[in-house]
C-alpha cells in the first residue's frame, strides 16, 4: 500500500483545492499516470501515480481545501480484474454517472490506449464513462473533441426531452442561469487586482507610437532572423528592449515602496502578462535588460506555451520588477492597466490601427499604437511617467536609439 500525498507546492504555497479527480477507486493505475489535479493560488498542480496498482478509496474529495503533504488516495498492487469487475459493478449502481449514447460500444478495446489527458479530465469532471464514447485517434484513443461531441449530443437530447414537458413560458431566470465555483488562481487575481487598487496611487499616463520603423525592421529582417535564431521576430522583444532602456533613466519606475524604504532595483525582471483558458498569468524574464532581441523572443514564447498549458511553476511568476500587458492581441484600442503589485509601473500595449497623421505639413497614413503606462504615483512622479513613456516611444520610433543607447 503506498500513501498519494499532496506535493510540494512552492514557496509560500501551503494549500491546493482538490479540482478534478481522473481516476476512480477500483481503477488500474500505471507509474506516473495522472490521478488528480490541484490548484492553487497560482498554479495548476497534477498529482502522478508514484507506483503502478490499484487505486484505493479518495480521501479528499473534489472541491476540498488540503494542506502540504495531507493524504490524497492510496495505491496497492492486487488483483486487477477482480477490482475492474468491481468497478463496473459499482459503475452500473452508480445513477450519477453519465454515458452518453454516442452508439459505441465499448472503445477501451486494447487496454493500454492511453486517452488523451485533456479528454480524461474533461470525462471526470462531467462524470462519463470512457466505455461509451468512441474515440477517433489512433487505434482509438480518445480526444477532448470526442468528449465534447458526446457532451453536446447529451445536451440536445437533454433539452428536446425538456421542451415536450415545458413550456418556453414557464422557464424561469434561474433555471437559465449556471453557478460555477471561482478557481483559486481566478480568486487570487480577483484578490490581488482589488489590493493594488486599494494600495497604491493609481495614475495611467497615456501616449502613442508610430509603428512603421519597428513594422519595417520586423519585415525586413524576419525570415533572417528565425533561419538564424530559430525563434519568430515579433513586437515583444521591441517593446521589452525599449522598456529597459527607459528603466534605465528613470529607475523609480522599476522600483517598490516597503513600508516608509524606497527598493530601486538595478535589473529589469520583465513581467509579460498572458492570458490563459484558466485566466491572466505574468510568467517572468529574469535579466530581460541584459537579454539579446533573440533570447528575449525565445524566452517569451517558452514560457507562455507553458503558461496556456498550465505548466509554468510559482517561480516563474514571482519576482517580476515591472510588466507589460498587450491587450492589442485581443482588439484593445484603449484601456488603463493595473498594477502588479508591489511593482511601481505597468506598460499596456494595444491594437495597431492605421490613422491619419499629419507629418510635416502633410497628411499621410501611419500605423499608430496607443500606449498608456500605470503608476504608483505614491513613488513615481508625473514627469517620470510622461518622460518615461516618451523614451519608449522615441526607442521605436527610432530604433536605432536602442544601439546607440540614447
């Protein structure tokens, strides 16, 4: 018998909610097959099966708050087939389970198929048995797209079923509505957002940037660039370059207040927000003022496949000096960001639109982009901020200033 325990968490981490259970007890398990998953206040943490066995009973049911290291399930080698009769026995009895009538028989043909683990973890939340849904992967695994057929073919059954017993007249609001619980990581963000509100002096300074060097350098030079670095040349690295250089001048803006102390920080730990299927996370670059344009994209790309996968650690996101935020990937014309707290400044990036601009006496077209920088106002005084924003628009406007370091 072998003790499924919560792992370690990360620092300053002491609890996870037991989000979504994958297996079930009575249910063959394989070495490093995923049993659960965790979240905490700012990450998502799966739980692997330390041994191969059997699992036993759950201990901390789905929607439990566990603290570091506290029981979890139990493994213990055994005879499989008499725990899958009995699993399916206790499957026929069970009336909460779903199956869906997707006209399978039985998928689980050759029992080392592996499904795939976005589709495992969407049947163990929806309670649906892997036997009724027909996979369409090779040699018929099961993907996130078959469950969510399966899901939908339930729902219009579900629904026609309803209307012959209901009048559309007689629906109430709240048998439209839904109550989902907040994820830990969406509570902490809530949490984190309103402290910076209530915490700092809030300010956004506003500016905007002429595009068209920076878009003709990228063009120019991109398929160079990735033949040679093995990266994308993208704005990113533009925008986190100018931003150090402007650091650079005007450091309160790369500072934090503690308590009645002033902590200037002689580095940049660039912060690049990214917004995940969970919500925003701000995965970090470490050292970003001493990175090269290539290292600098590489880095922005790793880490934010890791964070829409969910695989960014605590460390990752802790220790960031100052943040950019690009709500252009969205649409975003215009909009004042909020501070990740304790840092004292926050760029947003937004949408490149093509604007009339007069340009020595004449009228010409431009690819224009509004800029606008939050500020703790508390440390970082209005012409720091005004003068801050201009150098990173002088810097793209021109980046031959970058090179030169003026």
């Amino acid at each position: 018998m072998t003790d499924v325990r919560v792992p370690t968490l990360g620092e300053s981490v002491t609890e996870a909610t037991v989000a979504t259970w994958f297996k079930q007890p009575g249910d063959k398990i394989n070495m490093d097959e995923m049993l659960c998953e965790l979240e905490t206040d700012k990450v998502t943490v799966e739980v692997p099966s330390p041994v191969a066995g059997v699992m036993g009973e759950i201990v901390a049911q789905e929607g439990s708050v566990v603290n570091m290291d506290a029981l979890l399930t139990t493994i213990s080698e055994g005879d499989i087939e008499k725990s899958e009769n009995k699993k399916k026995l206790a499957t026929k009895k069970d009336n909460n389970v779903f199956e869906p009538n997707t006209g399978a028989k039985s998928i689980n043909q050759n029992p080392n198929i592996e499904n795939a683990p976005s589709a495992k973890k969407l049947m163990a939340e929806n309670k649906i048995s892997a036997d009724a849904i027909e996979g369409s992967g090779k040699d018929g695994r099961i993907m996130k797209n078959d469950v969510l057929k399966a899901l939908q073919s339930a729902a219009i059954e579900t629904t026609e079923k309803s209307s012959i017993s209901r009048a559309p007249s007689s629906v109430e609001d709240a048998d439209r509505e839904e109550r989902v619980k907040m994820t830990r990581l969406r509570q902490t963000i809530a949490k984190r957002l309103k402290d910076s509100q209530n915490t700092a002096a809030m300010l956004t300074t506003y500016n905007e940037v002429d595009m068209t060097e920076v878009m003709s350098l990228r063009s120019e030079f991109k398929e160079l660039f990735e033949k040679k670095h093995g990266t994308k040349l993208g704005f990113m690295s533009f925008f986190t370059k100018a931003c150090c250089h402007a650091l650079n001048e005007v450091p309160e803006v790369n500072a934090e207040i503690d308590g009645t102390d002033v902590i200037y920080k002689n580095y940049v730990h660039m912060g690049i927000a990214a917004g995940t299927p969970t919500g925003l996370v701000v995965p970090v670059i470490r050292n970003a003022d001493s990175m090269s344009f290539a290292e600098i994209e590489k880095s922005i790309s790793e880490k934010g496949k890791r964070a829409r996968d969910g695989k960014l650690s605590i460390d990752e996101m802790q220790g960031g000096t100052f943040t950019i935020s690009n709500g252009g990937v969205y649409g975003s014309l215009m909009s004042s960001p909020i501070l990740n707290p304790p840092q004292s400044g926050i760029l947003g990036m937004h949408k490149i639109q093509d604007r009339p601009m007069a340009i020595n006496g004449e009228v010409v077209i431009r690819p224009m982009m509004y800029l606008a920088l939050s500020y703790d106002h508390r440390i970082v005084d209005g012409k720091g901020a005004v003068t801050f924003l201009v150098r990173v628009k002088e810097a793209l406007e021109d980046p031959r200033r970058l090179l030169m370091d003026l």
